[in-house]
C-alpha cells in the first residue's frame, strides 16, 4: 500500500503550494469532498450598440427638434459637435463672399452632417445646416464623437460607411455637372429627393423646395427649370400642386440618350 507521504512527493510543486495555501480548491470536473460539482461564474461584458447609441441622448449628446427653415448650425459658426438626422429632411448651402447663395446637397435620415468639427482642430462651419421639414437629430459634442470613434470600432465603421457613401455622391454630383443636360440633372435630384434606388419604397411625394433651390443645385435659371417641370408634368413623369410627386418613369430622362 502506498503511503500519503509518497503522494504528497509525487505532486509538482506548484500544485503543492496551491493546496497548502487554499485546502478548499478543486480542479474542473472533480467534486470537493460533500459539495457537489463547482459553479463558474461567467463575466459578460455588453457589446457596444451603435444604432442605440444614435437613438438616445446620453453623456456629451442630446436631442434636439427644429422647424422647417432653422438651422443646425451657420456658415461661421464654431464646429464643435456633430448631427445625426433621425427624421426630417434638411439642406447644406454656402454663401460665396458676393453673398451668393448655393445648395451643396440634400439630407435625409441616417446622415450624419457637420462631421468637419471632428477633423483636426476646432474650426468654423464651412456651410449652414437648415431644415427643409421638421426634424430631430442626435447633437454629438466634439469630444463625446471623437471617443466613441476611438473606443467602438462598430461605430466607427458605421461612421465610415457613412463618409464613404458621401464621397462618391459628391463625385457623382460633379459628374452629373460636367457631363449631363440640365434637364437631366433635374430629373436625377428630384429622384433622389424621392429616395429612389435606396431600400424601400421610395417616398414619391417630397418635400417642398422652390424651383430657385433647384437651379441652384443643377446649375441653371429657375426659368429653366420651371420650362423642365411643365415637361415632366406633361409627360407624366411627375405631379404637382404646391407639393411635387415623383413617379418612377422619370428614370426615363437619366437613361434616354
């Protein structure tokens, strides 16, 4: 028969150590003597929720509502903080130094707008923010957007998609300026106003905006673009009566050669 002592040899000595210093430690799968098998506990750590994030005011952001034609913020005006659009539809315009107006693009819900605050030091708003309907937006203060950019990689990759699909709008944008008609630069804006070619159905009946914000974006006279709404309306391709509806048969304008 083999004695205790021999066995208390045959342990490492790491092990040794352990059970003289906590007699009441067992391994995984064995039983200490009268209890029954040990319990693990299990730390769970929650994952990150950047749609969540987006939806609720917390520390560094909060909810803000505005009527059509406020502004989030002024060409000037210093960038400290980010808009996210929950709902609404807004417009981003400059004003040239001859106190000519322009409309850079438009904006629905899900994007982000004044995200210059976040790239390098503070600076001034490069263009105005306005409302076009009622809208409500998630104010995110600069420091508050810059950390959570570092800390949550979902967000950050949500925020990159963001900027990705923004650039190759603005390169569209040019595009359509150098290379197509004025008509079917109006054709194309009134569809995106619509939100065709996005998940969805698409919203055919869209916000107000006059036929001088729509020269502006197309690069023509509002008499050109009254002459093309006549047009479209003739044909079918669109309604309006003090609103404008668009139907889908304007895609016909953009593929038509």
């Amino acid at each position: 028969m083999v004695s205790d002592s021999i066995i208390v040899r045959r342990i490492p000595r790491y092990l040794r150590s352990a059970a003289v210093a906590y007699p009441s430690a067992h391994f995984p799968g064995k039983t200490a003597p009268g209890k029954g098998p040990s319990k693990m506990i299990e730390l769970k750590s929650t994952a990150f929720d950047a749609e969540a994030f987006l939806a609720k005011a917390g520390l560094g952001r909060r909810i803000v509502q505005l009527k059509p034609k406020q502004a989030f913020f002024s060409q000037g005006n210093t960038a400290d903080s980010v808009f996210y659009l929950q709902k609404g539809r807004a417009k981003l315009t400059v004003v040239s130094k001859n106190g000519k107006e322009a409309t850079i693009t438009l904006l629905t819900a899900g994007d982000f707008v004044g995200e210059e605050s976040i790239a390098g030091a503070v600076g001034l708003r490069l263009a105005t923010a306005t409302a076009i309907t009622t809208c409500v937006a998630l104010k995110i203060e600069r420091e508050e957007m810059i950390r959570v950019m570092h800390e949550e990689h979902s967000f950050s990759d949500l925020f990159l998609k963001f900027l990705l699909a923004r650039s190759m709008r603005t390169q569209a944008d040019l595009v359509d300026q150098l290379f197509n008609s004025s008509e079917k630069r109006l054709a194309r804006i009134l569809l995106l106003m619509a939100e065709f070619g996005k998940p969805g159905e698409p919203e055919t009946l869209i916000p107000q905006i006059t036929q001088e914000t729509l020269a502006d974006m197309i690069g023509t006279t509002r008499s050109r673009v009254s002459f093309f709404m006549n047009r479209f309306r003739k044909l079918g391709f669109i309604e309006y009566n003090g609103r404008i509806r668009v139907h889908k048969s304007l895609l016909n304008v953009i593929l038509h050669d």
